[in-house]
C-alpha cells in the first residue's frame, strides 16, 4: 500500500471540473454522422431468440409506463 499523499495541484474542486469542461467544449465538435439505410424486415434473418428471452421481454411493460 501506497503513503502517497495528493499534491495541493492534483486536487481540484467539481466546480473548477466544471469549468474547464465548459471551456473546453467548444473545441470538440463532433460531425453528424448519416442515419444508417433502413433494412426491410423480410431482408433480416438468422437472428433467432430463445424461447425464455422471448417470454422475458413479452412480459416486459413498455417504455415509459
């Protein structure tokens, strides 16, 4: 185990983190990538699920009940 003590500099506050990640936002842009092609359900197969899993997320509520 380590006696290493955490210098003054290395230690830093959220509220300084805060601050030099809003700064440094605008330095990295990210580019919009293009929405993949759609793929027509009958075009997809050899995907097969478990009878289980299928029974798990059947018994699932929807999103946002």
């Amino acid at each position: 185990m380590s006696n290493h003590i955490a210098t003054h500099e290395s230690e830093i506050s959220l509220s300084e983190l805060r601050g030099d990640c809003a700064r440094m936002a605008p330095h990295w842009v990210a580019r919009a990538k293009p929405a993949p092609d759609r793929v027509a359900p009958e075009r997809i197969h050899g995907v097969t699920v478990p009878a289980v899993s299928a029974r798990l997320v059947d018994g699932m509520s929807e999103y946002g009940d």
